[in-house]
C-alpha cells in the first residue's frame, strides 16, 4: 500500500497477474469439475483459490480470483467461457437493439462477491486484497466479437460507423464495471486494478475521443472510497500517459514488458502534467512472463534490470510480471522470483 501511494518502501512489493491460476496444482485441483465461471460464483471456491499463492509464495497482495466477463454474466448476457478459447458471448452486441440486452448492474446481483470478499479478507489480516474488473473496451471487444479477436476488427468498424451507439454502449459497461469494482471495495477490498487487455490495438486519438472517458467512469466509482487504482493494459505505449491521467490520475500505472518501467514513468508524468495534473504516479511490472522459462543464470538478472528500472522511475514501484503468468509456469521460479525480489533492498 505505500508503494502504490508513490512512496518507496522498506521492501519492494511484488505479485502476479494471474497468480491464483493454471500454474498451481492446487488451484486445477480445487476446480476439478467446475466450470469456470461456477467457479467464480462460489463464494468458498473464491476464497480457496484467490488465498492459494499467498500461502506458497507469500506474495504482498491477493488479487480477487474472477474473470472480466463475470460482471457481464451477473447483469444478465449470455454467455460462457469456453475451455481453450475464452469467453464467447452467444449474441454478438452489433446494433441499437442489442444494447437493450445490456442492463445496469446493481449491488444486490453481487451477494457471491461481497460474500467471497468477506471470506478472504478475514483470512489475509494484514495482506492486502486488491479488487478487479474488465475496461469498457475490452468488455466492449468481446460482446462486438462474439469472443477473442486477435485484430478488433468488428470493434474498431463499430467505434466510426456508430459512434453514437459506441458511447453508449461504452457507458453501460462503465457503470456495469463501476459496480463491480464498488462491490469489492465495499466489502474489504484495499485496492483495485482496471485491466484493459486489448485497448493497445488502438490509436492515441482514438483513444483519448473513444475509450478513455468510459475508462474514468468506471475508475471514479471508487473515488470516493479512497482507494488505490491502478491502471494495465497490453501494448499501450503510445497510450500510458492518457492511461495514467484518466479520472483525475490514477494511483498506479501498470506497464507491460514492451517498455522499461522508468520509461513508463517518465510518459505517465507527462500525461498528468499534459493534463494539468501536477502529481506522479507509482509504476508497477514489468519482467516478460517468458523469461519465467529462462535459466536462472539468465532470469534473475531480468529480475535484477527491471527492480532497477523501478528505482529510477523515481516513486513507488510494484513488481509484477509485464502480464499474465502463463499456465505452464514452474511454481517454484515464481518463489524463487519473489524472494529475490524482497531481497532487493536489503542487499542480498
């Protein structure tokens, strides 16, 4: 929590992006037989998992074990997440009448997560549990696309033939991700992350006209919380100094591995100040999951450049991976990976 507040700790603070996931053994075994998103409804189930890398790694925040499609299933649309694919949405959203399919979500379709954060809660004590939610365009892309999409093609066509009906929609996810985010801060979460996965495939100026104004919606439904936002996405270099000033400033400015951290600093600070928003922002990543697989002669100084680059970057910095872990990643290099880094400062 210092970190994320832009202060340097006694100690950097590392976790995952999908730290409570496939890599874990326990994890495949306590869904064994679950679906993925029955999973993420079961308020115990939620509780197991979200606490399982804590318990092996002893990492410095949970992140609420969820999928970005759940808000979406809670509201009403119908879809699943299909094993090897992703989510897939049954009726693609693609005309003005779809947009009718889209209702608000409210805090009472929320019960199985103001349960779920209660439960982990009182058993992280002192550890804190950060809340997440899917970006309005990410969640647009999978209702546009009817499922993944690797060129947004259906998307970016709707955003410029439609633009009307792309705000709208867009204002609808915002307040369905807002209320999501809410729900978990209200029951206990310290901090939460907006995760826009695939919003790098746009332009700045698309950006900044089309998508950022709905990504401060969503954010400013815990403003007044006082909680820490941060906010990650995917191949956004171009796009993090808009990124970092969404809403007023965001807390935390997450950076993938395509960029040096410090660097990602210097481009969010440019951004608030663009913005006529004279404050910094913490960073955190940004080791490339890939390296996870390298030797240990080869990973730890990967690990060593990035606490640097986190160093330089002059502020609070919050190690993590530059995105997801992937599925088969060994868990011991994930421990290996954490003890190194809260090492850093103690000079071992």
């Amino acid at each position: 929590m210092q970190a994320t507040r832009g202060e340097v700790a006694d100690r950097v603070p590392v976790w995952f992006m999908r730290q409570a996931g496939r890599s874990l053994p326990e994890y495949r075994a306590a869904r064994e037989g679950t679906a993925m998103l029955d999973s993420c409804r079961t308020p115990e189930l939620v509780t197991e998992i979200t606490l399982q890398p804590v318990r092996r790694y002893g990492v410095d925040a949970a992140i609420f074990y969820s999928d970005i499609v759940v808000p979406l299933k809670a509201a009403g649309v119908d879809l699943d997440i299909v094993p090897g694919t992703g989510p897939v949405v049954a009726q693609p959203f693609r005309t003005r009448a779809d947009l009718d399919r889209l209702p608000e979500l409210h805090a009472g379709q929320l019960g199985f997560v103001t349960e779920a954060v209660g439960l982990i809660t009182a058993e992280l004590g002192a550890t804190p549990l950060i809340g997440f939610a899917g970006a309005p365009f990410t969640l647009a892309s999978y209702l546009v696309e009817g499922g993944p999409s690797r060129d947004l093609l259906r998307t970016k066509a709707l955003m410029h033939a439609d633009p009307r009906l792309w705000h709208d929609l867009l204002s609808r996810l915002a307040q369905i991700t807002g209320e999501f985010l809410r729900a978990q801060v209200a029951a206990g979460a310290s901090a939460v992350q907006l995760f826009d996965s695939w919003v790098g495939a746009l332009s700045v100026a698309d950006y900044r006209a089309l998508v950022a104004p709905h990504s401060a919606q969503a954010l400013a439904a815990v403003r007044d919380l006082g909680v820490p936002r941060t906010h990650f996405g995917t191949g956004t270099g171009e796009l993090l100094g808009d990124m970092a000033a969404v809403d007023g400033g965001v807390d935390v400015l997450g950076v993938d591995f395509r960029l040096p951290l410090d660097e990602g600093a210097r481009r969010g600070r440019e951004g608030l100040l663009a913005a006529g928003l004279d404050r910094g922002v913490a960073v955190q990543g940004n080791l490339d999951p890939a390296l996870l697989f390298a030797p240990w002669d080869v990973l730890r100084p990967a690990v060593h450049r990035v606490l640097e680059a986190g160093e330089a970057a002059g502020g609070g910095h919050v190690f993590n991976l530059g995105h997801g872990v992937p599925p088969s990643t060994d868990p011991d290099v994930l421990h290996r990976v954490v003890d190194e880094v809260h090492a850093w400062r103690a000079g071992a």
